[in-house]
C-alpha cells in the first residue's frame, strides 16, 4: 500500500528471543516491534533512580540511509507504571550495527520501584523514513516567507 519497503536483518544476541515471541508487532497494524529486556535476573528501577541500559538481545542492521530506527517507550507502561526511556527516543542510525541498548528509567516521583523480569516486553523499535533537506544558511531575516507566530518560541501558538 505505501510502496515503501526496506529489508532489515537482524543478528540475534541472545537465543532467547525466539521462545519470547521475537520479532513480533503487538497486532497486524502496529508500528512498534516488540522489544524485550534480555536480562539474566530481574531489575528494579527505583522511583527517580538512574536509568539502567538493558540489552535487547539483537542487533539491527538497516544499512540504507533513508531508514532509521526510533526506540519508544511502550506507552502503556509509560502512563500506568511511569517506565519511560531514560534518554526520551533512542535513534538507531543506518550504519549502527551494534548490540541495540533501552535505556530504562522509572519516572515516577515516589512509589514502589518498577519489576523488570527477563523476556518483559519494555519498549518498541518503530523504522521511519529519514529527510535530510538541504540547509541555507542565511543572516536575511527578510528570506523567507515569515511566520505569523513570530520569535514568540515555546507555547506563542496558544492553547485550542
């Protein structure tokens, strides 16, 4: 349907993986491939702890430019137990071909620590097109067309 296609190889890591259901999207019309924390034992993320880097057990190998790979936290654990990404989205570049990382980090201000066990599903892999325009650099602030926002930065849209 969008006649953009991309073969992707992936090297698994860790044989696990395959008795986990990997590599598996959450329904026929998902975006995100399931990521699992590849762990030896369980993890306990304290409430505003460090994040912790957990392997995922694979590595991506896009190798064509115009993809990458964009690590995202699984937004139900995201909202209900506050497991987000301890770097907000992890980029996977086309010429990345390393073991992939989640950085796991607990939110939440107080509360219990959050469980992670071996083989839990944490976070997606999502691939998307990349756009690189080309950048003219310019000092004319009469260059372009403008703006009816202005300089006015974060929030100058209003709130509809």
């Amino acid at each position: 349907m969008s006649g953009m296609s991309l073969d992707v190889s992936v090297r698994l890591l860790d044989e696990r993986l395959t008795g986990w259901g990997f590599p598996r999207w959450g329904s026929a019309a998902a975006a995100g491939l399931d990521l699992h924390a590849c762990l030896d034992a369980p993890l306990a993320l304290e409430p505003q702890g460090p994040p912790a880097l957990i392997p995922a057990g694979f590595a991506v190998l896009i190798r064509d430019p115009d993809w990458c790979g964009l690590v995202l936290p699984r937004s139900g654990l995201g909202h209900r137990e506050g497991l987000v990404l301890g770097n907000g989205t992890g980029v996977i570049d086309a010429d990345y071909e390393g073991p992939l990382l989640i950085s796991a980090w607990n939110r939440n201000p107080g509360g219990p620590a959050i469980a992670v066990a071996p083989g839990d599903r944490i976070a997606q892999l999502v691939f998307t097109r990349v756009a690189r325009p080309r950048l003219r650099i310019t000092r004319d602030e009469a260059s372009g067309p403008g703006s009816a926002r202005g300089e006015g930065g974060f929030g100058s849209s209003g709130r509809r």
